[in-house]
C-alpha cells in the first residue's frame, strides 16, 4: 500500500469514525499513541509491544478500557481490555496487557502468524465515564518475516569427554509468552522427541527448552548434533547444529612394516640395515608426542599425529625398548616395543683363569707354570649369541674338554700343551675369532743325561752346571760364599744358552790343597735351583804324612799302581763329578743378589739376550748363543794319578778329584 493511498485510506477512516463514535470538534493533536510504528516480528516467535497514549483530558476514568483492532474500528477485534463487552475474535493469542486507566496500551502476540501482518493495528480508548477515541493516525503496523533465529544449543563449558555422562540443552528462540514447540534432536542419524520444558522467568516471559543426555564415545567427536525446534502454531520450524569435540586420551599404536607392532613381539634388524618406526596417535586434542630410548628422547619426525623414527644403519647399541609415549591433557600412554640388532660376534676376548686371574700379555700370550691348572674361557660380544668353538695349532691336543660356556681347562698343564689356542664365535651373522699362545713355564732343573760336574784340571778346578728352564735362567756361581755371574782376574764363567738349556762352566786356580765350596745357583723369575758341586775341604799336606806314610805311599803305589791301571781303564773319562740334590725354593719374594744381574754371558763376553719377562712372548727356548768348545775339553786322563778322595758335606753323595797329568 503506498502512501498517498495510507493517507486518503486514514484520512477515510478519520472522516468515518468522526461521523461515528469519536468526540466532535476535538484537537486531534492532542491525541496521540506513543508506540513502535513498524515493528517486525519472526513467524512463529512472540512481541511484546509496549504503548502509552495521551488524550485532550489528559486521563481517563476508572471505566476505561481499551482495544485493538485489525483494520479498521469496523474490523476484527484482536486484543481487548474488557473482553466481556468487545471479544477477541480469536482470542488465545494476541492480549491487551497494557491498562487504559493508566493510559497504557500495550499488547502481546503469541506465536506469530504471517496473517498477523496483513493490515495496520488501531486502537480505541473506550472510557464510558469520558472521552472515545480512535487513534486512527496513529495506527501500527506489524511485518511478519520468516522465522530466522535459530536455537540455541548450550553445551557444558568444560569439553566433552568420551565415556561420560553430558546433558545438552537447546533452548528454543523468543522469548515471551507462546506456546510450547516440539524440540527434537538428531544425533550420528537418529531422531529423537525431547521433553520441552518451560522456564518462566521473573518478567513472566517464558522459554522453552529441551535437554539431551547422553554418553559420547570417541565415536562422536565430529559428528553432528541438530535440534530442530517446530512451532505448531504457526507451522513454522528451526534447526541449529553443532558439531560435537568429543576429547579422549590418546590410543597408540606402533606401525612397524605397515604392520601394528605387538609390544611382545622383538623387531629384528641385522646390523647395518634400516627400519622406520611409527608411532600413530589417535586423541583430541592432540597428544605431544615423542619416542624414548633409554629416558634418551629420540628425534622423529612428525607429520600429522604419527611420530616416525628411523634406526639407521643399525648397531648393536640400537638394540633396546623403545617407547612411543603420547599425552594430552586427558592422560599420557605409552607403548614399547623391543628392537632387536642381530650382529656377527665381534671382539672375541679370551679370559685366562689357573683359577684366579692369570695375565696374557700385549703379545696375546699366557705364561703357565708347568702343572698349574689352566682355564681358558672365550666370550664374544654377538646377538643372537655365539656358538663358540676352540682349535689349535698343537698337533698333540684333539680333545678339548669345552663346556657350554666357550671354556677349555687344563687340570694339570704339561710342557707338551704349548701352543696356540684359537676360540672361534659363530653366529648367524657370521663369526670371527681370538688367539692366544701358552707357553709353559718352569724353574731351572737338572737336565736328564747331562750331570753337573766338577773336574779338576792343571791347577784348575773346572766345574760345568747345565740346567733346563723356561723362561731361561740366570747361572751365577757361588764359591766359598761368593758369589759370580762374570768372569774376573782368576774366575772364568762362560754361559750359554740353547734353546731351554743353559750350560755355564766355571774355571778356577786350584791349590791342590783347598777344596772351594761350590755351587751353580740357577734362577728364572719362577724359581731358584741350587745345586752343590763340590764342598769345602783341606786335603792333608804330602810332607806331614810321615815315614809311615811314606812306607804306606811306597806300599799303596806298587799296590795301587797295579790296580790304577786297572782303574785307569775304567775311569779313564770319569770326570770328577757331584750331583747335588734338588733345593729348590720359589724365588718370588727372595731378594737374592742373583737377579741382580739379568745379562746373560758367553765366552766372558756380555749378550744381548735379556731373561724375558712375564709379557713377553717370543719363543725364548728357540733362542740361544752357539757356545766355542771350551778348554776343560783337553785334560790329559793319560798321566793321571791316584789322589787322596775328598768327601763331601752330604753324605749320600760322594765324589773324587781325580787330578789329570
Ligand atoms: C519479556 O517481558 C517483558 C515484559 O514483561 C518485556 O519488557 C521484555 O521485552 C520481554 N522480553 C523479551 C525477550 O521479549
Ligand atoms: C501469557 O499467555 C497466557 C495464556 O496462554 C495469558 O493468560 C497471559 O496473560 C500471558 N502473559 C503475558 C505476559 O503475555
Ligand atoms: C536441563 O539441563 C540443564 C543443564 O544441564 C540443567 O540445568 C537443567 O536442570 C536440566 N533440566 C531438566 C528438566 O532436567
Ligand atoms: C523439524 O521438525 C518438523 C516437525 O517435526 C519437521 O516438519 C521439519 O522437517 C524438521 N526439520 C528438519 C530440518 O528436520
Ligand atoms: C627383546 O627381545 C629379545 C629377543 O629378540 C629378548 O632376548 C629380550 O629379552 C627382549 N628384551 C626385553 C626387555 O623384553
Ligand atoms: C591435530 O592433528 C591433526 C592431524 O592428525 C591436524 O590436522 C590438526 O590440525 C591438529 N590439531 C591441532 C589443534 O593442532
Ligand atoms: C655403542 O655404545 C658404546 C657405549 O655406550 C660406545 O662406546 C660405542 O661407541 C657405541 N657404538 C656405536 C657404534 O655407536
Ligand atoms: C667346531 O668346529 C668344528 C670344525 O671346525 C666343527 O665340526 C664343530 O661342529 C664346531 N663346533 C661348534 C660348537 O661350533
Ligand atoms: C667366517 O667368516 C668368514 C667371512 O668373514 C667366512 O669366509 C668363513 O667361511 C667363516 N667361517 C666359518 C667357519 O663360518
Ligand atoms: C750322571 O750321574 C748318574 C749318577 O749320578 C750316572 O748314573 C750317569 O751315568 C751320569 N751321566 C753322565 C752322562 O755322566
Ligand atoms: C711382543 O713380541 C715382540 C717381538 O716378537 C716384542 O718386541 C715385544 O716387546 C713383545 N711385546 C710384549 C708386550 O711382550
Ligand atoms: C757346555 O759348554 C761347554 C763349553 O762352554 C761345552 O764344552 C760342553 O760340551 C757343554 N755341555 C753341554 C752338555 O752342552
């Protein structure tokens, strides 16, 4: 309608109802209607319209009432103060609420219909004790649009949590005075009725809401939740949808080969090669995630929630647990899993027990006393771990004695057990192996079929001293408590060594009188040997034998001269000899002047050849100085004589000097 037309169709309308019902010849200014001209409303919600008059009295009695009508004061009556004398046509929705005594016009309209905005409102005082009027030109009009507002779904303010309880509410638009919408919810597809329930709140206007329970999962994080409010009424009908953040604590799982890992199940990589580990994580919100070895943090890339790690080049010391742990605020999870490095054994080392420790030396060489029990016990760093195996390169040993834990024992270790001992560990990734040569070790002792002797010879007594030892042994001479490891103005030492045998001679003046005491003491760093030769005596002078000894003599030569050759026949060769008992003594803590001198000498001269301590390893039997043939080797058996015999301190030895000429 435009608004020329508005204002011929008023200016109508006040011709007519001037004719009709209002007071003639009244200031028209005077009445007016204080109220919201154009007032839109949604389809289906509610308006309060709040309205004051004013008219030429200024007030009005007790008897007025008002009323709106639709149109014209010939139209519908929509709202009535007195509703006995002017009924609503269709009374249920709009209500005068306002109160004409009070010059207060307001109305209500419930559940707003498009036909409420047809035509303009105007209202009449009707006061039968004063003054009637129609507004006319101050009639109202009400614009009904579609219903826009939508509900509103009211969630807790703290998160959803999946597994537990939640209620959600959605309250329905408007608020006045309308009747009760049906609220359904739509949740993961399935509809729902609510209970709707009215809240009237302190200015009386009411709002209708409907509460959902439920127990989200996991499952619905994501998805949507719709409330669609429907108004009856007026046909009209909303809808709001949220879309639920369902939290939950994080779930992991660890992909190993596109596969889910089994925490039980070891992962095997060989050395050397690669494997991607991922550890996927599934929680809202999202989880910090890392990998852990050891409480060392491992550095992984991140894409997305999967966290991956990557063992390359892997080496025994990526062998171990690794834990993938994933936290969020909700709870921290963690799962492991076992990396297992299978590698080739490596660094076989060799231990060395007779039972308490014994030593191999930088050359990978055991010194071992003869007899001494020995075990040799092989370990090699490997996984899965090794098959260990011993050989070596002594022809005289097959059976080895090898127990489970790579372990080889000798009870009592012989001279014939030298020799290189090879452990070799053996796995699925290949093997490699250790070695250690033994070499038995024992103190200085007569040699067998080589007797120690002493002989005398043209004004000298020479005496030999052939011993056997590993590691060779140091000779010095003792004579007449002296002791001499070097040759000097009378004394002449030679020593010498071949192989495990060392043979010293010793040349000293003779006097033909006293007899020296005499031994060869002969020592390696395992034991000391002392071995007695000859014993100090003093042979009787020639001339205090007397005449009856001189008578003896004459007798005892043609008497012995007869069985001197028989003698002579047979001890033509004898050399004066001793053979002294073995007096060995350990030598460990003796602090004898005999180690004092560690040279070894040949023909008076000085030779390099060390006494080889406990770390060294070359075959020092295999070593030794060729010997010039020495003098003794010319005594003269030819023009030898009977001598008196000289006796000894022990008694089970004896010995002559048998004087050659
Ligand atoms: C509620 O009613 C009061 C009158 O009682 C009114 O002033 C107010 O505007 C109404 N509220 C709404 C949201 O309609
Ligand atoms: C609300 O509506 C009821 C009837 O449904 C009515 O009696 C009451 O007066 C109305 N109140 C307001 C404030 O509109
Ligand atoms: C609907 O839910 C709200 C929020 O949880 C609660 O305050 C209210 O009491 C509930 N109403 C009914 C009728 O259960
Ligand atoms: C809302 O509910 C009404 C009445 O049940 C229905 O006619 C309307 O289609 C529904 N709207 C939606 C979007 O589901
Ligand atoms: C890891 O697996 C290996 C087998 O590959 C096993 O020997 C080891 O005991 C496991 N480690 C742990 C901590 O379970
Ligand atoms: C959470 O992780 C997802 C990938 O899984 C990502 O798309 C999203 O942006 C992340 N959210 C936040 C808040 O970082
Ligand atoms: C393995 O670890 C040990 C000690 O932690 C270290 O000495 C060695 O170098 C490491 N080996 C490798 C190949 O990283
Ligand atoms: C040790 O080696 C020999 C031959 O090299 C072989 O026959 C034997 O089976 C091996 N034993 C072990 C335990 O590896
Ligand atoms: C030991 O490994 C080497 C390669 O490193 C191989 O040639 C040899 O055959 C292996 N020996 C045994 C007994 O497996
Ligand atoms: C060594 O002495 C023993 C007696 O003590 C004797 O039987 C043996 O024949 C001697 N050997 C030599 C080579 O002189
Ligand atoms: C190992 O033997 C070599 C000669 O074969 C020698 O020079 C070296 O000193 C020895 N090392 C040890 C620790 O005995
Ligand atoms: C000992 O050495 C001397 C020379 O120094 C030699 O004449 C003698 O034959 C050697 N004896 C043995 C048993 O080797």
């Amino acid at each position: 309608m435009g608004f020329t037309d508005l204002d011929h169709f008023l200016l109508l309308l006040f011709i007519m109802s001037s004719l009709l019902n209002t007071t003639f010849g009244a200031d028209h200014s005077k009445y007016t209607v204080i109220v919201q001209r154009d007032i839109s409303v949604q389809r289906g919600l509610c308006v309060y319209i709040p309205c004051r008059f004013t008219l030429e009295s200024g007030s009005t009695s007790a008897q007025a009432y008002g009323i709106w009508y639709k149109g014209d004061s010939k139209g519908e009556v929509v709202s009535s103060q007195n509703p006995s004398k002017n009924p609503p046509q269709n009374p249920g929705r709009i209500f005068f609420t306002g109160d004409a005594t009070k010059l207060d016009c307001s109305m209500s309209i419930n559940d707003v219909q498009f036909s409420d905005g047809d035509k303009p409102y105007l209202f009449r005082l009707q006061d039968d004790g004063g003054e009637k009027y129609n507004y006319v030109n101050h009639m109202i009009q009400l614009t009904v649009t579609e219903l826009m507002d939508k509900p509103v779904i009211i969630t807790p303010v703290t998160p959803l949590l999946a597994d537990k309880e939640v209620t959600l509410t959605c309250e329905s638009p408007g608020r006045c005075n309308g009747s009760a919408p049906l609220i359904t919810w739509n949740r993961r597809g399935v509809q729902r009725t609510g209970v709707t329930h009215t809240t009237i709140h302190p200015d009386g206007n009411k709002t209708y809401y409907s509460n959902i329970t439920f127990t989200p999962s996991k499952q619905d994080h994501l998805s949507s939740l719709t409330c669609n409010v429907s108004i009856r009424a007026s046909s009209a009908s909303t809808q709001n949808q949220i879309i639920l953040n369902v939290e939950y604590p994080p779930i992991v799982s660890i992909i190993v080969k596109d596969n889910i890992q089994n925490e039980n199940t070891p992962i095997i990589v060989n050395e050397g090669d690669s494997e991607t580990i991922k550890c996927t994580v599934d929680s809202n919100p999202n989880s910090t995630i890392i990998w852990t070895k050891e409480d060392i943090i491992l550095s992984g890339t991140l894409i997305g929630q999967t966290l991956i790690y990557s063992v390359k080049n892997a080496n025994p010391n990526d062998t171990g647990i690794y834990r993938c742990s994933a936290n969020n605020r909700h709870s921290s999870i963690t799962r492991s899993i076992n990396i297992t490095v299978h590698y080739a054994p490596r660094n076989p080392q060799i231990h060395c027990s007779t039972p308490t420790d014994c030593p191999i030396d930088g050359n990978k060489t055991i010194y071992i006393k003869e007899e001494s029990s020995l075990s040799l016990r092989c370990a090699a760093e490997s996984f899965p771990p090794a098959a260990l195996n011993w050989s070596t390169t002594n022809k005289n040993q097959q059976n080895f004695n090898t127990n489970q834990n790579g372990e080889i024992s000798f009870s009592k270790i012989l001279l014939s057990d030298d020799g290189s001992y090879t452990c070799q560990a053996k796995n699925e990734r290949g093997n490699s192996s250790a070695s250690v040569t033994i070499k038995v070790t024992f103190g200085p002792r007569s040699v067998s079929g080589k007797n120690s002797t002493c002989k005398e010879a043209e004004h000298h007594i020479e005496c030999s001293c052939i011993i056997e030892s590993f590691p060779v042994a140091n000779i010095q001479w003792k004579i007449d408590e002296k002791s001499y490891n070097t040759s000097d103005k009378d004394i002449q030492i030679t020593t010498c060594r071949i192989k495990a045998e060392t043979n010293s001679t010793l040349s000293l003046p003779f006097n033909q009188k006293d007899v020296p005491s005499i031994e060869c003491i002969s020592s390696n760093q395992y034991e000391k040997f002392v071995l007695p030769l000859l014993s100090k005596k003093s042979l009787p002078e020639k001339s205090s034998l007397g005449m009856i000894a001189a008578v003896s003599v004459v007798l005892a030569v043609s008497v012995m001269l007869g069985i001197a050759f028989i003698i002579l026949q047979y001890f033509r060769r004898r050399k004066l000899k001793q053979e002294g008992k073995d007096e060995k003594e350990l030598t460990s803590n003796s602090q004898d002047a005999i180690y004092s001198n560690a040279s070894v000498f040949c023909n008076n001269g000085e030779i390099s050849q060390e006494i080889p301590n406990k770390n060294s390893t070359q075959d020092d039997r295999t070593v030794y100085m060729n010997c010039e043939e020495v003098q003794y080797a010319s005594i003269n058996f030819a023009a030898m004589k009977t001598k008196p015999s000289m006796e000894v301190t022990e008694p089970e030895t004896e010995y002559a000097i048998i004087k050659p000429r």
